[in-house]
C-alpha cells in the first residue's frame, strides 16, 4: 500500500523550464531558469525556505501562455512570467499565506 503523508510545505512554486530546443514554443525560450532562481533567491532572503519550495518541472501544456509558474495548493497561475516578476510573485505569495 502506498505511504501518503502531509506535504511538509505551505506552498510549492512550479516553474516550468521544458526546453524543445527551438522546434516548438516553450517556458525555456523565455529564460524560466533565470525566473526559478530569482524566485528562489526571494525565498532565501524573506527566510521562507522550509515553508517554501521552488521547484523547476515540465511542460504544464499552457506552453503558449508560457513561461509559466504555478503555486500550489494556492492555485495561482503567472503566465508569461519573467525574472522581474520574481519579487511581485512572491509579495503576492506572502499575502496568501498570511
Ligand atoms: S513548455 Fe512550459 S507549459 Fe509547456
């Protein structure tokens, strides 16, 4: 039987970083690598590390929207986000979480 548990995290910060190489759109053209450690280094200086989690992930099929970032269980959705969006992205997150 499979183990379940809590997440140990309030939320989690999915930035798409698929790469096609050029072939087709995708978060990657728009530099999501740069995005996820911007977003991180705001998780490090607000001391939010532990409750936070960012993590890079695949393609989220809203590829023409992208580079895209979800949180969850928040649900909050920025497309077409870039690594100026980081500090907005996560003022916004200290907002929901309270
Ligand atoms: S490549 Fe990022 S959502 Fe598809």
């Amino acid at each position: 039987m499979v183990d379940e548990q809590k997440s140990p995290f309030d939320s989690h910060v999915f930035v798409c970083t698929n790469d096609r190489g050029g072939r087709a759109k995708s978060c990657a053209d728009g530099n999501s690598q740069q995005t996820r450690a911007r977003l991180k280094a705001e998780i490090n200086k607000r001391d939010l590390k532990g409750r936070v989690r960012v993590s890079q992930c695949g393609c989220m099929g809203l590829c023409d929207k992208g580079p895209n970032v979800m949180i969850y269980p928040q649900k909050s959705w920025f497309p077409a986000a870039t690594s100026e969006d980081a500090k907005d992205i996560i003022d916004r997150l200290e907002t929901m979480l309270g």
